[in-house]
C-alpha cells in the first residue's frame, strides 16, 4: 500500500494532491475502488515472468521510468507480470512479434545475452550507463544476439518495451497523483473539457508564484 501520511512536497506539479483521498468520495464507484485496490495489492513477486526475467523487466523498467526515492515506488514490473499471467493482449500484433508473453519472455533473456556478451554480466547487474546504452542500441534495432530468434529488436522496443512498461507505470494511482488525474470519476465524470479548465474534484496545477493557493486547493479535492 501507499503511504497516506507521507504528503507530496510543495515543489511538485500538484502539491498536496493525493488520488486516494477520493476513496470514499462522490468521484468513485465501488467497481472503481475495486480496480484501484488491487493495483494497490500488486507486489514484486512474478506469477508470469521467471525470478530472473522479472529481475531484470525491473532493471529495464527503472531505467524507461525512473522514479524519484521520495515516495512509495511504483511497481511496474509486477504489474506487467500480472498483465501477462492475465493474458490480457491488444487485440494485434506488430508484425515480428509472437504473442506478449512469449515477445516479453524472448526480449528479456536476449537484452540479458546482449549484456553478457559485452560486459560479463546480466542486464541487472551492469551500471546504469552500460544499461541505457543497450536499450538505445534495441531502439535502434542493433542488436541482433541468437536469442532475439528473429524477433527484431527495434519492433520489440517499440511495440512491447517502451509501450507496455509507460502504461503500466501510468495504470497505478501514485502516478495518477503525479500527473493531477482523479482516475475514472465514475459515475461523477469530468464536466469541464475546454482547455485549461478544471472540475472542482480535479487537481490544481501549482502555477509560479501561486504554490500555495494549489496547495490548500488539493488538500480538499475529492
């Protein structure tokens, strides 16, 4: 679980806004706090991935979305994990691309293999400057270790990588906070739409100068 008590700092975009206070507001459903608690309950255990394949989704992870050590950190890797052991899939492929599990499964063990070839160690276990090199080398479709089995590199980081690891950092409540979203607002929904409006349930951004004004503002958003 998060930690209520720890409230967001006055330099951030939305200070002292926290999503989850909106638990038992008029915003959210019980199908909505439902969804919400079990994103809550993800932990860092794979139930898809293996121990060493979850290690280093979590290495890639940390690098694609880094996270600042002042709050409770995302866990991205296990909510990917889950989203396979699910099967939950977009409908399509890019073609390359075997199922997500299997692309997931082959592009971790390949990137692993591509470290071990260059630097003598797993991706998890090399600097995070070795790390950001072989991901931008995948970007680029360079690497080309036997474990890829002819599933491009470039397609994987494009199309699983870069693409599964953002929405699953952004499917959790603590990024939610970051970015000022109230999450589904049902059955409320959002009424204001034009551009630079916002509903009263909705987070205020802290304009330069006006800190505090957004500040008092978030503490009584629900």
């Amino acid at each position: 679980m998060l930690d209520r008590n720890a409230e967001r700092g006055a330099g951030d975009a939305y200070p002292g806004y926290d999503v989850l206070a909106k638990w038992r507001g008029p915003s959210w459903n019980e199908k909505t706090r439902e969804v919400v608690a079990g994103r809550l309950q993800v932990g860092d255990t794979p139930q898809f991935l293996t121990a060493e394949e979850f290690e280093i989704l979590a290495a890639v992870a940390d690098r694609i979305v880094p996270q600042p050590c002042s709050r409770s950190p995302v866990p991205v890797a296990g909510l990917l994990d889950r989203k396979l052991r699910a099967g939950v899939l977009d409908g399509y492929r890019a073609k390359g691309l075997p199922r997500d599990g299997e692309a997931w499964q082959r592009g971790l063990r390949a990137l692993d293999a591509e470290a071990r070839v260059r630097h003598d160690r797993g991706f998890a276990a090399i600097t995070d400057a070795d790390q950001d090199d072989l991901l931008r080398r995948c970007e680029a479709g360079e690497l080309d270790a036997p474990e890829w089995a002819g599933m491009p590199s470039r397609t994987f980081f494009k199309h699983r990588l870069l693409r599964d690891i953002v929405l699953a950092y952004y499917s959790h409540p603590t990024a939610w906070s970051e970015v000022g979203w109230g999450g589904p607002a049902s059955p409320r929904g959002y009424v204001r739409l034009d551009f630079n409006d916002r509903d009263p349930w909705e987070a205020a951004e802290a304009k330069p100068g006006r800190e505090a004004d957004a500040l008092r503002t978030n503490r009584n958003v629900r």
